[in-house]
C-alpha cells in the first residue's frame, strides 16, 4: 500500500529529527547523559500519591472512572487559581483555567487558535524546541528576538514589533528558559511589559521552573503587568508530575477561552479526570510548598556541584550563565568550534550534551549548547564535566592545527 500522508505530517522536522537522534545516542546506559531534561524522582510523592488515589478511588471513585468536562476538575482549578497570587496576579478565577495533557497541550491549543499559514509569531531566539514544533504544525513565520543574560532584548523586541504590527503572538519563558536557564531581570520584565502592553499581541507566558528558585529572588508574571492579554500556561510536571499529564492554561480573555474550549473538546474530550482527582487530593492532604522544598534542596547542590566542575575542569574560552533556579545549564563554545562538533566528540568518550541547534528558528551550527544537571549523580556529574573538558580542550587544540 502507498500511504498517501499529509503534506504538513511530511514536511521536515529539523527540531525534531535532532533531538530524537541525539536523545537516542543519549539512551544508553553507559552514556552518561547532560542531553534531556528529566525531573529527578526525588520530585515524585510516591506515598502520598498511594494515599491520595486510594482516597479517591473509595470516596470518587464512580467520578474518577467517568467521562467528565473538558475545562477540568474544578476544585484543582481553584487551587491553581490561588496559586497565582504567590507570582503577584491577583484576581484569577477558576473559571479562567483550563485544565491540560501537559502545559504541551497548551501549546497546540494557542496555535489552533491563532495561527493561519503564514502569520508571524515572536519566540525568544533560543526557545524550547517543543514549543517551535506545536507551532511549526500551524506553518506560521517565526520571528526570533534575541535573549540576553538579563532576558529578551528589549530594543529588538521594540523594533521587530514595529516592522512586524501584525503578528499575532509572542511567546516567552521569562523564568529559568528552557533551554538557557535564564530569568529576566526586573528591569528587563518591566521594560518588556511595556513595549508589549503597548502592542497588539497577544502574550503567551509559558512557566514551568519558577517553582524551582533555589536563591535570589524571582519577578512577578507578565500576567501582572498584563491582565487578559497575557495567557499564562503551567504544570505540574516540574513539582509533582511529568508522568501524570496536567497542565494548565490560564486564560482571563473569554472569548479566546471559548475557543480554546472548542478546540480541546474536538482534540480529547477532557484531560484524565482519574489522575485530575488524584492530583486535587494530593493538593488538599499535603503541603506542596515543603515537597518543593525538597526538590530544591537537591537541584540548588547538583547546580552548585555542576558550576563547580564547570568552573574546575572546562578551559578558558568555554563559557557559561551560572543559574539560581530550574534544571539546565547553557555554555558557549570558543570561535572555531560547534557544539555539534563537541555533541560527536563527547559522545564517542560516553557523555551527551544537548547543542543548541534545535532551539533555535533558523540558526545553525551554533556554539551554544545546554546541560542538565537535576537527574545525574554527583559522581556522574564530575566525570562527565572532565571529559568534556577534555574534549573541548582536543576540539580547540585541533581548531588551531
Ligand atoms: C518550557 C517548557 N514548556 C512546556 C514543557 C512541557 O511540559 P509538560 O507538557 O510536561 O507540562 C516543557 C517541558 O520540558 C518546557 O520545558
């Protein structure tokens, strides 16, 4: 049979393809891996979780195995709705949020919504690759805007929204970047605000990592600055979950939620309404706060222990932004070697890093590249941050041949 599939399903998917062969090389057990992005399973409340389904399988549990609606569990829409208040947005109801496969899902909802082939939309320049792939579904023009240490780049921001009056959305991870790491300053966050609220976009705040600041101090949510026209998606992935599937987007615009609504009951009638309880019962027993806490703990020790190696045993000429929070690291490379170059190398000496080509638009061949640190042992870390010492030390010794 000749399968006759789409031309959007066909199209190439450099994103995609590059990540799954380097996730691949990455997979096997004597790699050690700074490539992907697991959440370390210090993360996961085992036992609560026990008790919390058992709960609800007794008290629920005809609810539990039902079908349900597409908005979400509203109890665990309340909490979440309380919840924004600790990122300085005030105001938000249950009713503004919908309940997500993963804040992934969200991702595919905006772009259904807004996106028509060919319409422009703003990403950071780099940005999580995932998040281009949703887009690139709905064949938008994207138009990267730099990010700096200190956040996205506020003049390029200003004249790309110029030349660019009608792109429909920007989509920015102004806490802890995948895949940078990086947070924008104050200054930064308030100065973006502006431009944007001076804008006609639509503004789409995706924040996985804030939860997981382990010093310094963290800004309020563009939804602060910007009421309804900023959608802001979470999940509990990073503090609870990945396994478990929810997200959310908070939505206070209502005719777009209307939409969003619409789409998500064609895409899967509701997100699972089982593991939806559960999570609401986990919520109401126990202390989130002092579980996160936990995880902090440990990924503020892996950060610290990564820099250090970092510091110890990459040459000069290898940089990298030291971090306070999230799960990554992001260094660059010399002039005269990729990181593509350094990815090959490693990994024939067993360490996988991930380079920074995937997240970028366009840019390839870069120098950047990103390294994980929440999921590798300590021992792990050591070994596998000399080795690619060693390795970038060879690239740049033979750069110069
Ligand atoms: C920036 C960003 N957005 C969204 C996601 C998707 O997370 P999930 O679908 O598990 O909520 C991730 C996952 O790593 C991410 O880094």
């Amino acid at each position: 049979m000749q399968l006759k599939m789409s031309k959007k399903i066909m199209k190439p998917d450099f994103q995609g393809e590059f990540t799954a062969s380097i996730l691949a090389a990455a997979a096997s057990p004597e790699i050690i891996s700074f490539a992907g992005g697991l959440p370390n399973p210090v993360s996961f409340p085992i036992r609560e979780m026990e008790a919390a389904t058992q709960k609800v399988l007794t008290e629920k549990g005809a609810m539990a195995l039902q079908y349900s609606s597409t908005q979400g569990y509203p109890a665990l829409r309340a909490w979440i709705a309380r919840r924004y208040e600790t990122m300085g947005v005030y105001g938000v109801e249950a009713d503004d949020i919908i309940v997500t496969n993963g804040s992934q899902q969200a991702l595919e909802m905006i772009g259904a919504a807004m996106v028509d082939p060919g319409d422009e939309i703003l990403v950071e320049d780099p940005t999580y690759l995932v998040a281009l792939q949703s887009f690139h579904l709905f064949d938008p023009t994207v138009l990267p805007v730099t990010i700096n240490a200190d956040g996205i780049d506020c003049d390029k921001l200003e004249q790309t929204i110029k030349a660019h009056p009608d792109a429909k959305f920007i989509y920015v991870i102004p806490n802890f970047q995948n895949p940078t790491g990086l947070t924008y300053s104050r200054a930064v966050r308030e100065r973006a605000a502006a431009i944007l609220k001076a804008s006609n976009l639509l503004v789409l705040e995706d924040n996985p990592y804030s939860e997981l600041r382990f010093s310094g101090e963290g800004g309020n949510s563009f939804g602060a600055y910007l009421g309804e026209q900023c959608c802001m998606f979470g999940t509990f992935s990073k503090i609870v979950s990945p396994g478990m599937r929810i997200g959310w987007i908070c939505c206070r615009n209502k005719e777009l939620r209307a939409k969003l609504l619409n789409y998500k009951s064609t895409a899967d009638l509701h997100t699972n309404i089982f593991c939806q309880l559960v999570l609401a019962q986990y919520l109401e027993d126990n202390d989130l706060d002092q579980h996160i806490e936990k995880t902090k703990r440990l990924y503020k020790q892996k950060a610290e222990h990564m820099m250090a190696c970092m510091r110890k045993y990459l040459p000069e000429g290898v940089t990298f932004t030291p971090t306070e929070g999230g799960m990554f690291l992001w260094a660059t490379l010399p002039e005269g070697i990729t990181a593509v170059e350094l990815y090959r190398a490693a990994l024939k000496k067993g360490v996988a890093i991930c380079p920074g080509d995937p997240f970028y638009e366009y840019a390839r061949n870069v120098r950047t590249f990103r390294i994980n640190y929440s999921n590798s042992t300590d021992e792990a870390i050591e070994t596998g941050i000399r080795i690619l010492g060693e390795t970038c030390r060879e690239l740049m010794a033979s750069s110069q041949d």
